[in-house]
C-alpha cells in the first residue's frame, strides 16, 4: 500500500507525544509498505533531521511554521469561531502543498494525525482517509475548563471547550477514526452519535523500555516524566508538589522527587527545592526510570493513554495515576497499577510504596506483565495495517 500521513509535528527526534507515535508506527509499516509524509517545522533546528526520517518514508515534503507566526494568527482571529488548535496549524501553503501530493502521487490511504490536521484531508473524497485523533479533545478541553484556575483561565478554556466540541464534528466526514482508549470513544460516541471510531492504544518501544529486573531495594526516589512546557504536565508537577509531596515527605523525608522532560517552563523551574529536582531533557529515560521507586502521574488535564505510565509499567516500575491515563489501559486498579481519585488517595499509596519492597516488586512485575502483552509497537502498527487493510478492501 502506499500510505501518506498527514501530521502536525516533525516526528523526529521521536521523544514524547505525537513524534513518538508517528516514527514508532512508520519504522514498522515501511518494512511492508510504501510511506509519504507531509508535516510542519516549527524549529529549523528539525532539517538536520530529515535525512533520519528518509529511513522511513519514501517522500518527505515539510513547511516551515515558526511559532511566532502561528500565535499571530491565533490573536488575530481571537474572535473566530474556530479553535486557537486549529487556527494554530492553517496554513495556504500546507494545504496547496496536501493538494498537489496527492494530484502527482498514487494514494491508497490517508492517515492524519490529530483533530489539527483534520481540515487538510476532510474534502478529499476519493482516497480513503483515517483521522488518528489520538484522543477525544474535547474531553481534554472539559478537564481543563472544570480545573480550579483563576477566572481568566476559565473563561477562555470554557469558550475554547464549546468550540472544539462544535469543530470535532468534522469527524463524521473521515471513513474512520481513531482514538486511544475506551474511554476516549465512548466519550465522541456520546458527543457525536458517531460509530467510525476504533481504538489504537498507545505502545511501548520494548526494545528501549526493557527490563532484565528492576531493582526494588530503591526507596527514596519519585519521577514524573513529559514535555514540561506542556499544560497538563506543568499543572501535574505543580499539583504535586504543592499538595501531594508535601504529605509524602512527613513520613518519608528524604524522598527526592524528578521532574523529568525538555523545556521546562519557569512555573516548573521554580519548584527546584533540595527535594525536588527539575532534570529537564534527558537523552534516555529508561535509565532515569530505572533510578526510581516508583512513577507517579497526577495528571488532571487530558485524555488518553499516556507514555508515563506506558513507559515505567513496562521496565517493571510501580505506577500511581490518576483516572486520567488509566482507564485507556485496561487493567485492574490495584493490581498493575494504583489508581488515585483525590490528594489524600494518592500520597497514601506512593507512601505505601516507599515503605514496602514486597509491595514495589508485586505491582512493578503485574504491571510490566500487562504492558508487554498488549502495548508493543509491533502489535499496534499491525492493528493500524489491518484498518487500512480493510478501508481499501471496501
């Protein structure tokens, strides 16, 4: 097949996110198949890159998107009724640029990635097309908006809820979309009345993220993981340090807490303390995973499956979550993981953690045994190649 995706962010180098979904995804695929890329550049740091992704794809056509650019038009067209998300990402070149791909090249499906990209494939009816959300964007826009902020805060996230609500309609045109977790479907189901939609979970690079044994003797040391100049992840740490940690360090004070992702923001920076130390970019997380009791996600904001829990279950590593992260995994609270619905909740079990090995080990090799059986790239790119398999049957 020859396979074109559509995505909103260089997927190179493949760190977090939307990257690391991408070139996980087409490191498999082109084994078997013919791949076409079409993506912004929003640092030009990213051209050393392209011949990386050459690997991969047969054709690679980028446009530059510097940020700048993008946050003029948002402010702008303030008072539009589309989302800033998808005003961030309009661009006349990109969409000349999709138009004359697919009039010089032979497509038998198209993959976009994210309600972003949406607008660039929507009007295209003669090629079969995949909308990969990943996740159900409005639900994470109605986590937000229902967050404790100051009331400026809230008065944009609500506007900017009812207008992703309202543009996520745009996918009942795709022949098939796609999103993460059970929870995320159900959610655009409600929404929509929409039955085009499957579940394609998150992965675990299983060659990076393995384990010969971890080693629980470790008991003084939490991690959190993400891009740190991402919202949900900046009030996640701040969330935690402020409330949680403070509970953690009365039983166990010599606990050290790290923040670890690129880019921190200076709301993250701040949180410095001598328990709490902020890495930022870190080359390979597994080893810094692997200097921790256990990982912890109080995250309040979004939808999905998220790569810091994916990531620490599968090198055996205790995981403590909230509802956010968790429900799109499919296991059993308690069991491969712990789940934390409030403050109280969830410095309980980190501290239940930390003073009990048996307890680390127990639910650090279930939750590794129910990644590495459901959650490889191998198997989710397979699942990704039999829905187009089909789209292209029909």
């Amino acid at each position: 097949m020859n396979i074109l995706f559509i995505a909103n962010r260089f997927p190179y180098p493949p760190y977090r996110g939307d990257k690391l979904k991408i070139f996980n995804l087409a490191k498999r695929l082109s084994k078997k198949h013919t791949l076409y890329l079409l993506t912004f550049i929003q640092d030009k740091k990213d051209y050393k890159f392209i011949p990386e992704l050459r690997n991969y794809f047969d054709k690679l056509e980028v446009i530059y998107l510097p940020k700048y650019l993008s946050v003029f038009k948002c402010a702008v067209k303030i008072f539009s009724p589309k989302p800033f998300q998808i005003t961030y990402f309009e661009s006349n070149r990109f969409k000349k640029l999709v138009n004359n791909f697919i009039a010089n090249n032979e497509i038998d499906v198209i993959h976009t990635q994210h309600l972003r990209m949406s607008q660039y494939s929507v009007d295209i009816k003669h090629i079969k097309r995949i909308l990969d959300l990943p996740d159900a964007y409005s639900l994470y826009w109605e986590r937000r908006a229902n967050l404790k902020r100051n009331i400026f805060q809230k008065i944009f996230d609500n506007i900017e809820f009812s207008k992703v609500l309202k543009y996520e309609e745009i996918i009942k045109k795709f022949d098939l979309n796609l999103v993460c977790s059970d929870e995320d479907k159900q959610f655009l189901v409600n929404s929509h009345k929409i039955d085009t939609i499957k579940i394609l979970p998150n992965g675990v690079d299983l060659d990076t993220f393995k384990s010969e044994g971890h080693d629980y003797t470790i008991n003084d040391k939490l991690i959190f993981t993400g891009n740190m100049d991402y919202a949900p992840n900046v009030d996640a740490v701040c969330y935690f340090v402020k409330e949680i940690f403070p509970i953690i360090l009365s039983k166990f004070p010599e606990t050290k807490f790290y923040i670890v992702g690129q880019r921190p923001v200076s709301k993250v920076l701040s949180l410095q303390s001598e328990n709490v130390i902020v890495k930022g970019f870190v080359e390979n997380l597994a080893v810094e995973y692997k200097k921790c009791a256990v990982a912890v996600s109080p995250v309040r904001i979004g939808a999905g499956t998220l790569n810091k829990v994916l990531e620490p279950m599968a090198l055996g590593i205790p995981v403590v979550t909230t509802n956010v992260g968790f429900k799109g995994l499919c296991i059993e609270p308690g069991v491969d993981a712990l789940l934390a619905n409030n403050t109280s909740e969830f410095a309980y079990h980190v501290t239940e953690l930390l003073g009990s090995e048996a307890k680390r080990r127990t639910i650090g090799n279930k939750g590794k045994e129910a990644i590495t059986t459901r959650f490889s790239w191998d198997s989710i790119s397979s699942l990704l190649e039999s829905f187009f398999e089909k789209l292209t049957r029909n």
